[in-house]
C-alpha cells in the first residue's frame, strides 16, 4: 500500500499539488557557482587553448590534429615547406587583380584576368608535381607497401597555402635538402 503514495507526501498530510512537486526536482544544472569561480574557469579553459594552439603550431604530435598526425605526414610536411611552390602566389595575384580591376583600361583588365588564369593553370600543375614528388619519396623512405591513403592530395593542397599561413607552422628552411 505504501508503493502507491505520493513520494513528497506523508501519511495523514495532503498530497502535494503538482506546482509543488515540480518546483522541489528543479535543480541547477550546473550548481551555485560564484562570480570568481566562473572566471577563474575561463581563464583555466583560455590557457588550455592557447597552449594546444601554441602545440598544433609547433608541430607537437599531441595537439595536432588527425589529419596531420603520424611520421609520413610529417615528412610529407617537410617535403612541402622546403620548396617553394606556386600556389604561394594565388593570394597575392588575387590582390593584383583586385587593384587591376581599378584600373579604367579594359586591356589590362583583360591581361590581369588571362594572367590569374594562367596562374591557376601552374598552380594546378605544380600540385599534381608535387603530389607525386611527395608519393614518391614517402614511397622512398618509409616504403612502398606502407603509404598512407591521401598523401598526395594532403601535400597538394599544402602547397597551394602561403607559406606563413600553413599550420602547422613550417619546420624546415625554404631549399633545405632533406634525406630520402
């Protein structure tokens, strides 16, 4: 008989109406926290990020993310940042053609334009050279039968960066030989 009471209610009271009973299980979610406490934890939550972003940039294997993680990537990174490729010029060339365009001449409107498209044309070009350099030479060092999937397309596409925006940040000097 006891297992069909109200469990707020007590024998011989009247049972809880329903506004009662909702506002005794309200809870806080997170619980009283001072004014202190919550900054104190922002600046802890702040100080972590920078910390992980201070490691992704320097190429610390614990804060990298997955797609960059591992030692054939690595290499695959060095290989990239140790040439200069074309796609370091798209940004700037952008930035001329957007001057270009102030420009009250429809020839060199037109010459600025055939000029970005060729630029696209190379840029194209040197990735797929340097999608199959980095194959090749990952192919090289760490062996053939042991290549991971979308090496070429991950040099590729970070050849096309600038330089000063890759992340994470370059470890090599530009024209630095690395062995195979």
């Amino acid at each position: 008989m006891s297992e069909n009471r109200t469990p707020g209610a007590k024998k011989g009271q009247p049972t809880p109406s329903r506004k009662e009973q909702e506002q005794a299980r309200i809870r806080p979610l997170v619980g009283d926290r001072s004014k202190e406490a919550k900054q104190a934890e922002r600046q802890k939550v702040r100080e972590e990020r920078t910390k992980a972003r201070e490691g992704m940039m320097a190429g610390d294997e614990r804060y990298l993310t997955l797609r960059d993680r591992g030692p054939q990537r690595k290499y695959a990174r060095d290989l990239v940042d140790a040439r200069f490729t074309a796609g370091e010029m798209v940004l700037p060339g952008l930035f001329v053609v957007v001057l270009a365009t102030f420009i009250d001449s429809y020839m060199v409107q037109l010459i600025t334009l055939f000029a970005m498209w060729g630029l696209f044309g190379i840029v194209a070009l040197d990735a797929w050279f340097v999608s199959r350099m980095v194959k090749k030479r990952v192919a090289q060092k760490f062996g053939a039968d042991r290549i991971e999937g979308g090496l070429g397309w991950y040099g590729a596409m970070r050849s096309i960066q600038m330089r000063s925006l890759r992340i994470p940040k370059p470890q090599v000097a530009r024209f630095t030989k690395l062995e195979k």
